[in-house]
C-alpha cells in the first residue's frame, strides 16, 4: 500500500543553540556563571570585578588566580 515517509528536517537548522553555552568539541564551556544559590537558569549579572544576582543578591567576587 501507501508508504508513508516521515519528512526530516532539512540539514543546516542547528544555528538555534543557546548562546550562554559554548560547546567546544567535548567541552562546554558557560558563557555566564549560574547563582549557586539560585540554581541553574539563572544567570550572574557580569561587572568588572564581581559577579552578582538579581534575584537574591548573590555576590561572587572575581578572584585573580596567579595569572600576572
Ligand atoms: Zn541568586
């Protein structure tokens, strides 16, 4: 009878990743920082030294590890 051929997607639709992950070869790299007291999915509010959340106030400073 009638076959039915279910359609794949057409190749070249994977550009819709999220951009706080950075996925390099085994490696995932996270663009921000999660609020360990929040939980993953919600992000750490970047500034210059200090990283801070909006939702419960979260400070972590940047702390310079040797390098120079
Ligand atoms: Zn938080």
């Amino acid at each position: 009878m009638a076959e039915a051929k279910k359609e794949k997607p057409a190749k070249g639709t994977l550009g819709l990743k999220r951009r706080f992950y950075i996925v390099e070869g085994d490696r995932i790299r996270r663009e921000k920082p999660f609020c360990p007291k929040c939980g993953p999915g919600v992000f750490l509010a970047k500034h210059s030294d200090r990283v801070s959340c909006g939702r419960c106030g979260y400070t972590e400073f940047a702390s310079k590890q040797g390098k120079s």
